[in-house]
C-alpha cells in the first residue's frame, strides 16, 4: 500500500496536470476568440453610438484622470490571465449538491436549504440559496456589460447565434433540447444585434481592408485578381434581396468587399398603409428614411450590376484595382465589366475558374460525342 505522503504527492500532481490542461484549452480559444472580442465587446476605437460595450479602461483626460483609471483597472473584469474567465454548464442539483458540502456561515453548521431564481433574463439569472437558518446567499450567473443592462451571455449568444446562422429561432429550439431556459425574447435579441451592428461592421471593414492589403502584397501592386461571385436569399429568380462579394485570389480566398442588393425596402412598403389617410406624414417619412431599395431591375441583373458596382468602387475605397477577374460562369458579368469598364486605364483580363471551365468543356464534349452517334446511323 503507498505511503500517505505519496498518495498526497501524486494528487498534488494530478491537480498540477489538470490545471495546466484547463489552462491550454481555455488559452487556445481565448486566444481565437480574443481579436474578435476586442472588436465586439471592448472595442474602444468605435463610433459613439456604441461606446457603451468595454470592458477595458478607456484613456480618460482631466482631473480625475489617475483616479478613474485605477478604479477601473480594480473592478476591470477583463482579466485575460483569469484562468476562471469562461462559462461553465451545471445542472442545478449540483450546485445544491456542493452547498451541502458547505458549512453556513450564519447558523455554523452543514448547509441545508434550497434554491431559487430571484430574477431571470434570457439566459442570465439571479440565484438565491436560503439555508433553512433563513440565511441567503445571492449569485449573479453572468456578468453586466458596464453602462448597460445588457448581460455578458445574453449578448454573447445573440452573437454566436448569428455567426451560426441560427438566429433567434435557432437559439430558441438549441436552448430547451440542452434543458437551458430559453434566450431573451425576440426584441431583445434584435435589439442587441441592432445595438453591436456598428461593432460588426467597423470589423468586417477592417477585415476586409486587412484582405485588400493582403492580396497587394502578395501580387506587388495595387492591381490583383479577383473573384466574384453573389447569391439571393430565395432561390429561383424572384429574390428581392442578393448579396454580391468579391473574392481575393488563393487557397485561402478572403472577403475584399461586399454589397446587399434589394428590390424593396420595409418602410417604404409600410408607408403604403398612410399614403392616401395622412399624405403629409407619409411623404416626410419617406423622405427622411434611408431607402433599402439600391437595385431596379429584375433579381437576375443583381449579380451582373453589383458586382461591376463594387469594381466601380474600390479605387475609392481602397486603392486598388481589381485587374484580373475569375468568372463563376456568370456569362453577363464579364461583358458588363468590358462595356462599362470601371477604370479609365486599366483593360480587365477574364480568368476562367477550373469547375467552370470543366464543366463547360464536358458538356461540349458530350454534344460532339452526340453529333458523331447521329452521323454514325
Ligand atoms: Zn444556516
Ligand atoms: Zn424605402
């Protein structure tokens, strides 16, 4: 039989083990997630509409300069070497199980009690253990976004929810099936997707300036290969809304700009109900919002249109010229970029993608093969 000394000694190590494996697997995904976080949660750099997301001390001027700081740096609750900075699912009747293994500081013995929520948003909660000494310890689940009643995991499932493409619905079906109480209701949440809209959108345009850069200094100069490619959000030819991008060129192909096209915009459809009852208030709104509509025509033209708008563009924006460009089969992009060129000095070239291009040429293959069988007979 060990001795107890070494029993003790090998616990010790195991603790050691598993505390260094929690750390690497904690500090891998910080670390992903970390840039990320920056920009969505603690972004100081945004517009003002936003400020309210940080986590982080921002540089303060004046007086109380000094002071403010250090405050902040005391209650900052970004610590990015707190090993413990992640959530952890528990089923209730664990922690009951670890409070019966506590002893209550009010009555000095074993804890004995029960649970309850005193407030609940979304997939936040205020928990409430009373011992039956009546003594109460209260436990907050996640934490306040400062200058916001926002919860910390409320925002951040709102946004996991739309990188997965889930959404509120998805949300809503994941949360009961993993026995979780459902998320904030559907207000919320798109108030919250409205509220870190301008964070998203100062990253994804840093993203793809990063992207522009990238592929300029991969080619040598401001002009580079492109792919462009776009998509609805219903299939068939009778979509109101498409998306286009253009691609950099590689294995590891990056987003260099993007825009939505729409055939129609939400307000000016509701605006319809007032046109006639209320002239004056229809025709000031109408003036006054910012119109979704930005393509005529029919949902087949969106690709060929957006696209040549972003090559259009991005002269403007970031100083580059897309020269060379990679069709998706897309047989009307290419002539449109050629009788409406986008730049005064520069011809672009048509690169035929390997799918396509095979594609085209099986199908080629097949109609003289086809040819030949008829002659034969
Ligand atoms: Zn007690
Ligand atoms: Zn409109």
């Amino acid at each position: 039989m060990p001795h107890y000394s070494v029993l003790k000694q090998e616990k010790r190590l195991l603790l050691a083990r598993n505390k260094s494996k929690s750390r690497r697997i904690v500090n891998s995904v910080k670390n992903k997630a970390h840039e990320l976080q920056n920009y969505l949660i603690s972004n100081k750099d945004q517009s003002t509409s936003n400020e309210q997301f940080t986590y982080k001390a921002r540089s303060f001027t004046g007086p109380s300069c000094r002071k403010l700081t250090n405050f902040l740096k005391q209650t900052s609750t970004h610590d990015n070497n707190n090993v413990n900075d992640y959530y952890q699912i528990i089923h209730n009747s664990f922690l009951l199980e670890l409070l019966k293994q506590a002893i209550c500081v009010s009555c000095n013995s074993i804890w004995n009690g029960d649970m309850s929520v005193a407030k609940r948003e979304g997939l936040y909660c205020s928990l409430v253990f009373t011992c039956c000494c009546s003594h109460e310890i209260k436990i907050n689940t996640s934490k306040q976004c400062l200058n916001t009643s926002k919860r910390d995991i409320n925002v951040r499932s709102s946004i996991g929810a739309n990188f997965a493409g889930i959404g509120h619905q998805g949300l809503i079906k994941l949360c009961p099936i993993s026995n979780v109480p459902i998320p904030t209701d559907e207000d919320h949440f798109s108030d919250t997707i409205d509220y870190l809209l301008p964070t998203f959108e100062s990253y994804k345009l840093r993203s793809m300036s990063n992207a522009v850069e990238d592929a300029c200094k991969k080619s040598n100069e401001r002009k580079i290969t492109v792919g462009g490619d776009g998509t609805w959000q219903k299939r068939g030819f009778s979509s109101l809304h498409g998306v286009v991008e253009v691609l950099s060129n590689g294995p590891t192909a990056k987003v260099l700009d993007l825009e939505q096209l729409s055939k129609k915009c939400s307000i000016s459809t509701g605006l319809l109900s007032i046109k006639y009852s209320d002239p004056k208030q229809y025709s000031e709104i109408k003036n006054k919002h910012q119109c979704e509509i930005n393509h005529v025509g029919s949902s087949a033209s969106m690709e060929v249109a957006g696209i040549h708008r972003l090559f259009a563009r991005s002269k403007m924006l970031c100083n580059v010229k897309y020269a060379h460009y990679i069709g998706d089969g897309d047989a009307k992009v290419f002539p449109k970029l050629l009788s409406d060129p986008p730049y005064e000095d520069v011809s672009i070239t048509k690169i035929e993608d390997v799918n396509h291009f095979s594609k085209k040429m099986l199908h080629h293959l097949q109609k003289i093969a086809k040819s030949l069988k008829k002659k034969q007979y």
